[in-house]
C-alpha cells in the first residue's frame, strides 16, 4: 500500500480490501501510516485489524492472525562499495538500519546484532542509504526494490540471500473472535 502524489491510498491491499467491502458489505476504513504508530494505534484499539504484520513469538500474544497471504524474503542490502557481508555473521560492527517495530529487529538480536539505526518507514531507510547516510539496512525486499528503483539507487546497493522469509497476515485483537470470523468469511 502507497500514497499517490495527491496522497490518496493505492496497491494490491487497497484493491482486495475494496473487493472485501463488495464481499461482505462492510465498510472499510484504510489507514496507512508508519508501521510502529500502527501497532501501537491497534494496541489502543483504534482499529479492528491490522494488514501486513509478520506472525512472530511475541506478537502472537497479543494478536489472532488470520492465514498468511505473502511470503516475502528479508536480505540484507549494503553498499556496493562494501564487501564481506554475506550473511547474519558479517553483519557484526556494523549499524544496520530497519523500520521501527519490524520483525527483523527481533531477528537481528536473536543473532547477536544490537547495533541498529531505526528509522519510521521503509522510504526513509532508502532516502537516507541514497544520501549516504546509511550503508546497511534490512527491509522486505518487494518495498526496497520499489524504492531503490523510485530514488534511482538501484545500481548502488547490493544484497545476501534472504536472512529469512516471513509471511504477510492480517490480525485482529487476541480473543476477538467475531471480527476474526467476520475477516476470513469476507476474504
């Protein structure tokens, strides 16, 4: 999910969760905002479900997820200019930059990598990679390509093979079963 230029809400979450009004005759209400204000936003029970969101450990107690949608790989990009980094190992020494409340954040520390720049969204990691400011950063890579390509800076990042791979979900509440039913029927 993207805003347009005119910043109106566009992509494949907006398209299916359109076709899941139509489905189930419900309105749906789309927010689009930095992945931390999110959670924290669902949390306070602002929003009955939150798109997108990686099943891990820890969210799985506060969150009933509905069947996984998308899987998508999570490398590590570096600049090119920069060799040795292969995998979690060679990511040691050095600051690797993520979006606030990602799963991989999780990830990294379980592998012993605390050296970590957070930033809000995943455009603000490729912005500050294409000023230089960051050399390292892991991000799915369906939005790092889309903004490596969209800041022209495709040429100047590599990537490992994938870390991992997690599978996008959609989640509601733990213990709201009538707004879980009421999802997957629509979907």
């Amino acid at each position: 999910i993207f805003k347009s230029q005119d910043g109106k809400l566009q992509g494949i979450l907006v398209d299916q969760w359109r076709l899941w009004e139509k489905k189930s005759g419900v309105r749906v209400d789309l927010h689009a905002m930095d992945w931390s204000l999110a959670q924290k936003r669902m949390q306070a029970g602002e929003f009955d479900v939150i798109d997108t969101i990686f099943k891990t450990p820890e969210r799985e107690q506060l969150y009933d997820f509905l069947s996984p949608y998308a899987t998508l790989d999570v490398p590590v990009f570096f600049n090119k200019e920069i060799s040795g980094i292969s995998s979690i190992e060679s990511l040691k020494g050095f600051s690797v930059a993520v979006k606030e409340g990602d799963a991989v954040i999780g990830f990294l520390g379980k592998n012993g990598i605390t050296s970590l720049s957070t930033f809000p969204n995943y455009e603000s990691i490729i912005q500050a990679a294409n000023s230089g400011k960051v050399s390292v950063f892991a991000v799915d890579l369906p939005p790092a390509l889309y903004f490596l390509h969209k800041y022209g800076a495709v040429d100047r990042f590599r990537r490992t093979e994938p870390l991992y791979s997690g599978q996008f979900h959609r989640a509601v509440k733990k213990g709201d079963h009538a707004t879980l039913k009421r999802v997957v029927d629509g979907f």
